[in-house]
C-alpha cells in the first residue's frame, strides 16, 4: 500500500497543480483589474478542483500502480514474495480495495460534488463577466464598456473615487452623451446588483439624433452643468443568474436518474443519457485499473520497463479518449452508450481480466508482454545504434 499510495498522492498532487495552472493564467486575463480580482480566481479555482479531480484521480491511481508494482518487481521484492508463498493476486488485494475505495470517492465527486461546483464556477464567470468594465479602468487609458466610452485621471482603486473624468456614450441614430466631470467616485449598490457612478461639478452635451454635418439642418446639442449627478452602471440590474438544472452537467446523480423518467426543459434525453453514462462508466473504468496495470507492472529484469509503462499510459488515454468521443457521439444521437461507451468499458475489462489472470495464475508466458519487450528492445537498438553513428554516446 505504502508502494503504490506515494506515487498516487505525488501524481495527484502535480496533475492538480498543473492543471489547475494552467487554468489560472486564463482566469487572471478574465478578472485582471477586477475589485478582489485575485480572490475572485482562487474562488473560481477552488470550484474547479471537483472536476480535475474527476480526471486526476483515475489517472494517479493508475500511474500509481505502475510506478510502485514496477519498483517491486525491478527490486525483485515480488520474487520473494512469490518464493514465499505469497503470490501476485494475494499482493493486489490491498490495491484492488484501494480502487473500490476510490471509485466510491469518485461517484460521490461526479455524482453530487462536480455538479454542484460547476454551478458555482459558471455563476462566478457569469458576475465577473456582467461587471461594468468601469472596474477595469486605468488611468488616462480610454476604455469601452458597451456604448460608453470613458477616460479618468488619479484613480484611487481604495475608495473607487477618481478625478477628471471623460465618459462618451453613442446611442446610434437616437444620439450621444457626452459627460466630463471634475471628480467622482464609485459607489457599490446594498443589493449587491448594479453599482452607482457618483460625478460632482461637471458639464452633459447632449444630442436627440445623430449629427450630420453634411445635412441642411444639423442636430444642435443641449449643454447643461450639474454639481451632483448619479447614474447606475453594470449589466446585471435584471439579468440575475439561472437556477441550477439547466444543463445536465450540473445535475447530480439521482437528478440524472430522475430525469431519464421526466425530463428538464431545456435538456435533451440524449444528453442525459451520455452523462449518466459517462459518469457510470468512468466509475465502473476505476475498477479495472488496478487488474489493468499489474500485468504492465511486473515482468522479467531484461524487460524494458520504461517503455512498458509508456504503452501502459497510451493505452489508458487513449480509452480515456473513446469514452469522451463517445459520449460526444451519443449526445449528437449518432449512437446508443451502449455501444460508444459500455461496449468499450466492457472490452478494456476482458482485456485486463485475461492479462491478470494469465499473469497471477498461470505459468505461460504473457503474449502481450512479449510483443512489448521485443518492440521496446527493437527500438533501444534503434537508439543505440543512431547514437554510436553520430558518437553521441562517446565519453572523453
């Protein structure tokens, strides 16, 4: 256990980080200059660990068997566990729970944990998306929020308060609005909806239609002045964020199950059925693991190891791969998961079946072992043989 759960914990750990760094450099060009912009990513990225998970913990799992099985067997620890008595299938008992624990933990994260943050992730994008650009603002840097466009000096980001400030709004073939003001500041709304631009001493040029030059009677503005004036700002006043359940994605497992019987509004019987499925079937696929990577793991010195665990991990992201194509295929209605993602599932499991128990079983040579260590050592050749020709591998 001790073997195999190192390698798991680091795997997962750097997938999370790597994955979760490559999010956050997107995240920041979405909320950069944002009030409590950074607080706002590690939010958004908290929300988003449930669904890495989903997609690291499989994959740590399996690199995790590889890597600790492999030492075992490269140290001849196996050998002599085997010359005792104890043979392979008696070893993975401890791994085999191990991947009926973590499958459970991964229904619970698909099933109720992923949906439910996925909402929030999106109801998050949705608020950052919806805040007036005038969040945005730099100082004497012109910027566009819809129709408006607006410059200010001396901005205080502390108090929102700012001084000297130029806002343009176009209101196409109805006209414009032209405001300079002296100072002003930000004020945040106590509902929490839409904020209020506070201007003090400044003037309003006005125009009913848009001017024409060029026309015999040209559109003449209306200048006015005001030592207070406040106008809402934002997009959000009326447009608040959906409930949750309008993608299937976001519903969990007995609402999946409930909604093949009685289906939402807005949500497709195929789509339902896909990500049940996929959910299902990525759960089920944990299960396999630990009887799909022992074989890959141990084998005879002479082997090539590295080169087994690199075709060990091509052949489960490439499963990886069919399952998220199929389901891709089924929500389109081309195919039933049955087919797409079942019948797949169903052969990965016969494949690992056969190789566990002709490993743990029987005395016979594993074909598949012997295919990989004849191609892995064709290609050492290869590597060797490219090196001694252009005397890379000569030391002085």
């Amino acid at each position: 256990m001790r073997q195999v759960s190192l390698p798991l914990a680091g795997a997962l750990v750097i997938g999370l980080l790597m994955l979760l760094a490559d999010r956050m450099v997107r995240l920041l060009d979405t909320t950069l200059g944002k009030k409590n912009s950074f607080s706002v990513v590690f939010e958004m990225l908290a929300y988003l660990v449930p669904h890495y998970l989903g997609t690291a913990l499989p994959a740590a799992l399996f690199l995790g068997l590889l890597l600790g099985f492999g030492k075992m067997s490269a140290n001849s620890e196996t050998d002599a566990f085997m010359a005792s008595g104890v043979g392979l299938n008696r070893m993975a008992r401890s791994v085999i729970i191990m991947g009926v624990l973590i499958s459970i933990l991964s229904v619970a994260i698909m099933g109720w944990l992923q949906p439910y943050a996925r909402y929030a992730y999106r109801s998050v994008v949705f608020d950052v998306q919806n805040v007036e650009v005038f969040y945005l603002a730099e100082e004497g840097v012109f910027m566009q929020a819809g129709d408006r466009t607006f410059i200010l000096d001396k901005l205080n980001r502390a108090t929102n308060a700012f001084q000297h400030v130029f806002i343009y709004e176009d209101k196409g073939d109805k006209g414009s609005d032209t405001v300079t003001a002296s100072r002003g500041s930000l004020i945040e709304s106590t509902g929490g909806l839409r904020p209020t631009l506070h201007l003090e001493d400044g003037h309003r040029l006005t125009f009913k239609a848009r001017p024409d030059v060029n026309a015999a009677d040209p559109a003449i503005g209306e200048a006015t002045e005001f030592a207070l004036a406040d106008t809402p700002l934002g997009r959000i006043a009326k447009d608040i964020f959906r409930p949750r359940g309008d993608d299937e994605r976001e519903l969990t497992l007995p609402e999946l199950f409930s909604a093949m019987q009685n289906l939402p509004p807005k949500i497709k019987y195929n789509d339902v059925n896909s990500e049940l499925s996929e959910r299902l079937v990525t759960a089920v696929s944990i299960l396999i693991l630990p009887f799909l990577a022992i074989p890959f793991a141990v084998g005879n010195r002479r082997s090539v190891r590295g080169f087994r665990t690199g075709i060990a991990l091509v052949l489960i992201v490439v499963y990886n791969e069919v399952i998220h194509q199929g389901a891709s295929l089924s929500n389109h209605g081309v195919a039933s998961p049955l087919i797409t993602m079942w019948l797949p599932c169903l052969l990965l499991g016969i494949f690992a079946a056969w190789r566990y128990i002709g490993v743990c079983f029987t005395l016979r040579n594993d074909p598949v072992s012997s295919v990989i260590d004849r191609v892995g050592e064709f290609f050492g050749s290869l590597r060797h043989m490219v090196m001694r020709r252009f005397g890379w591998g000569a030391q002085t």
